[in-house]
C-alpha cells in the first residue's frame, strides 16, 4: 500500500478539477481526499496499490480540463493515520 500526499498548483479552481479527481479516483478505487490549499494549489493525498497511485498521478498531470497545471510536488504521507482511510473524499473548505 502506497500513500502520497500531492500538491497540484496552477489554475485549478472553479474549472471542474476536483471533480475530475474525484472521477479518477473512483475508476482506480484509490482511497483518499482532495481539498483546496489555497485559490491555486489542490492538495491530494492518495493511497492505494503502488500502480494504481503511479497511475492516478499520470491522470492528474495529464487531463482533459480546463485547469492548467504548472506543478506537481509529490510527497511519501507520514502520516500512518491515512492509510485507514475507506473511500475518496473532496472537501471544498
């Protein structure tokens, strides 16, 4: 079981991102949340198998949305909580 935590930043708000998040994570049954950082940041934290995550974050690089990407900084979670999460998540606070 991998987990990371993931910042994305760049235009990323108000442009159906989160809900494409939400959507991959489903497809890939990753565990987890999506929150916005800030008005240019999404933080993600991801787990699941070490496939499925590497996969998921191809998917959040590469998407068919209009936010735009500038950057993607990947973190291993240190938190061990985490991992007892059960479902994805999107909090818009």
């Amino acid at each position: 079981m991998m987990c990371l935590k993931i910042y994305i930043k760049g235009v990323v708000k108000g442009v159906g991102y989160l809900a494409y998040i939400y959507i991959q994570a489903e497809r890939l049954s990753i565990k987890g949340y999506a929150r916005y950082f800030s008005d240019d940041i999404v933080e993600v934290v991801a787990i699941g198998s070490e496939d499925t995550v590497s996969r998921f974050v191809d998917r959040l690089r590469f998407h068919d949305t209009m936010a735009i990407v500038n950057n993607i900084e990947i973190n291993k979670c240190s938190d061990i909580a985490l991992t007892n999460v059960e479902s994805f998540e999107i909090y818009f606070s």
